[in-house]
C-alpha cells in the first residue's frame, strides 16, 4: 500500500516510475494548477456567504427596486391624465416633504420593536397609498385626493437603513467586512435608482399609465414579506433603553447637515441635467445621460469596497477627501456645457462626476453607524436619508429657478455649490472634538 507521504518506486518493461502521494503546497510548483483552482473568493462572494446573506439581499433587493419606480409612474399618471405637469410635481413633492416626517418616526418602531413587526403594516399602508392613489387618478378625484393619497406612502421603511442594520448585526466587529457590505449597498443604491425609472417609464408607456405603479406594489410587498421573513438575521430588539435620539448624540448633526447639502448636489444636477437636454432638443435622452452618472457611481462603489483599506487614515479624514474629490469632479459637468453645449460631452463627463458619489455615501453612513447610539441603527441612517430628500427638494427647486430665469449651463453651478457647502462643513464640524 502507498503511504500518503512517501513516493511508490516500480517498474514497468525497462523504466524506473515513482508516483509521489505527498500533498501539493501553495508555494510548490507541483501544486500551482491545484492551487489556481482554489483561489481565494473576492470580497463580495465572501459577504454572500455569510450565513442567512443571500435570502435577505434577495427579499431586500425586489422591495428597494421600486423605489425609483413611484415618483416617476405617479408623473406620468396624474400628467397623462390631467394634462398638468404642475400638479404631478406638486403631487410627488407634497409626498416627499410626508415621507420626511414619516419616516424617522417608523426607523424609531423599528428599531424599538424589531423590523418584522414594523416594516410589514408599514408597507401595506403606503401600498395601499399608492393603489389609493391610481384610482383617484382614474376615476377623476379632486385634486386632493392625490395629495393624501402620496402622502400615504411616507410609510414606507427604509430598506436600505434596515439591510445596513443586518449587515452590522452579522459582521459585528470585522471592520473590513462592513466597509464591503455598505460599499455593497450603497451600489444597490445606485443600481435601483438608475434601473427603477427606466423600468417604470418602459411600462407606463409601452403597456398603460398604471402599470409601473401596480408593478411597483407588487415588487414592494412581495420583497418586503421575503425580507422579514428571515428572522435569523434580524437585528435583536433593544427596547426603550437609555441610549438618546440620535439628532442629540455628539457628531451626528454635522452629518446630517452634509446630507442636505449632498442631497441639494443630487436634485440640482437631476433637474438641470432635463433641463439642458430639452435646450438642445433632446429631451428624451435626459434619462439615459442621467442613468451614466449613476453607473459611474455604482462602478465606484463596488471597486472602493473591494480595493480600499479601512486602517488607512481616520475615517473622517477619509470622508473629507471624498468630498473634495467629488466636488473637484463636479466641475466637469459645468465645463462640458459651457464650453461645448452639447450633450454628447455632458454624458461622459456626467459618468466621471458620478465616482465620487458612491465613496462619499459609502464614508458618511459608516461614520452615522459608528456616531449613532446602540439600538438606535434605523433612525440614524434613516435621519440620514431624511436629510438627503429634504436636501433634493431644495436643490431641485434652486436648478429649476436658476435654469429657467438664468439658463441650464449656470445651473451646473448650483451642485458645485452644494458639494463645497458640504465640503466647508465636513471641514469645520465632522472632526472629533470639533463643534
């Protein structure tokens, strides 16, 4: 018998052979074939394969695509039928200004009575919001109907703030693990924000005005219910407790006030973006041009989680650069337009703009995470986004005046601004110590 350690001599006709049974090392030759064949998996193959990973990203990832999905269906419904682009806007920012005040406040039931218990009637309230809201379209409601009924879908969780808070229970501790997984989301982010309203405007206009809201719905519950369902990575509940609110807790304000400003950035450029597509002719392409910046973005978000190390620098000196480097970027935008006018040059350079975005997010929610007192993960980060819509709304409204009454190419300098006003407070107020 061959032992498993020593080579076997024998013969055969007049060759001398030896079968060598030792194992193959990584750093011997003999092995390099077996050893390519097991390489070690990259760093989001290994997220995945945390234990309960899979079945919660499935659920979490058909509830969050239709997050891109409502605002646009609910354009193209009250518009169509109505003929008032007016009203439609007036419609989805009333519903925004709701879900701002809505939302901490069911981030807080989550967090003080477990994800399942909340996220599941919250969601079948906004559902029935929005199916409020396609029949008092369709049957010719008064107009504020359709503002009551938007509201109703401020009820919504924040998915993406309570798949964070399964990320953070799961990998408590491992640095590097969680900078992969927020890296992870913030790319789903980007990915739902682009791909849900090409999705919609697909289905609102090749099929009926309804169909992207009820396609929208039924993504939304059904996702919602796949979510909850894996209660073996749902984050422990930790009661009432004595941490405070985490608008009081020491740091999280100068976040939150980099968050309106980044959110003035997202609006600004969204609006300007339509509006300078529509000076060239174009308007239909706004669209496309606008989802490159969210690949750039997406892109970013996925290289800096598997390529950036956590132990380089203090993380809020990480988030400065990631600033600046995003307003750096922002530049390219207002020099395409104003030096060529066209929007061939614009795309491009929309795409490079867009890969700051996903780095910055990725280092604000990391430092709202660890500045956030225990037990209090959803209402943070949902703080956090709440100060992003409320920043969107007053950037969509300041490229929309400057577009108008000056022109669209001055209005790129709108989120330029916003990214040095974010950039001046990071600065002065993000660092520990400071006020």
């Amino acid at each position: 018998m061959p032992q498993p350690n020593r080579p076997m001599f024998t013969t055969t006709a007049d060759a001398l052979v030896i079968v060598d049974f030792s194992p193959r090392g990584v750093g011997d030759p003999r092995g390099a074939h077996a050893s390519r064949r097991r390489r070690t998996p990259g760093p989001y193959r290994r997220l995945l394969a945390t234990p309960g990973a899979r079945a919660f990203t499935t659920g979490n990832l058909l509830a969050r695509l239709p997050m891109g999905m409502f605002s646009v269906s609910a354009v193209v419904m009250i518009a169509g039928t109505r003929g008032s682009y007016a009203l439609a806007g007036a419609v989805t920012a009333f519903g925004l200004a709701a879900t701002a005040v809505v939302a901490p406040w069911i981030a807080r039931l989550v967090d003080r009575h477990g994800q399942a218990k909340i996220a599941v009637p919250a969601t079948v309230l906004a559902a029935l919001g929005s199916l409020s809201l396609l029949l008092c379209v369709r049957l010719d409601a008064p107009a504020w109907t359709l503002f009551v009924s938007y509201a109703a879908t401020a009820t919504t969780p924040n998915l993406g703030g309570m798949s964070r808070a399964r990320w953070a229970h799961l990998l408590d501790g491992d640095e590097r693990a969680l900078h992969v997984a927020n890296s992870f989301e913030q790319a789903v982010d980007e990915a739902c924000f682009m791909l849900g309203p090409v999705l919609a405007a697909f289905l609102c206009t090749a099929l009926f005005p309804e169909a992207g809201t009820l396609t929208g719905v039924a993504l939304l519950v059904s996702g919602v219910l796949v979510f909850t369902a894996q209660r073996a990575t749902e984050p422990p509940v930790r009661g009432r407790g004595p941490a405070k609110a985490p608008f009081r807790a020491p740091g999280v304000p100068p976040l939150l006030a980099v968050c309106l400003a980044m959110g003035a950035v997202f609006g600004s450029m969204e609006v300007v973006t339509i509006a300078f597509a529509d000076a060239q002719g174009h308007r239909s392409a706004a669209g496309i041009v606008l989802a490159l910046q969210a690949t750039g973005s997406c892109a970013a978000g996925l290289v800096y989680g598997a390529t950036h190390r956590t132990g380089t620098g203090s993380l809020e000196d990480r988030y400065v650069w990631c600033i600046a480097a995003m307003t750096t970027l922002l530049t390219l935008p207002l020099l395409a337009a104003s030096l060529t006018g066209s929007l061939l040059a614009l795309a491009p350079a929309l795409l490079i703009a867009g890969m700051a975005t996903a780095p910055t997010m990725v280092t604000g929610m990391t430092l709202i995470q660890r500045r956030t007192p225990p037990g209090r993960l959803n209402e943070g980060m949902t703080l956090a986004v709440t100060g992003l819509l409320g920043g969107i709304a007053c950037g969509s409204a300041a490229g929309g005046w400057t577009a108008e009454h000056v022109s669209p190419v001055a209005g790129y300098g709108i989120p330029v601004t916003a990214a040095a006003t974010a950039l001046m407070t990071a600065l002065t107020c993000t660092r520990p110590g400071r006020p």
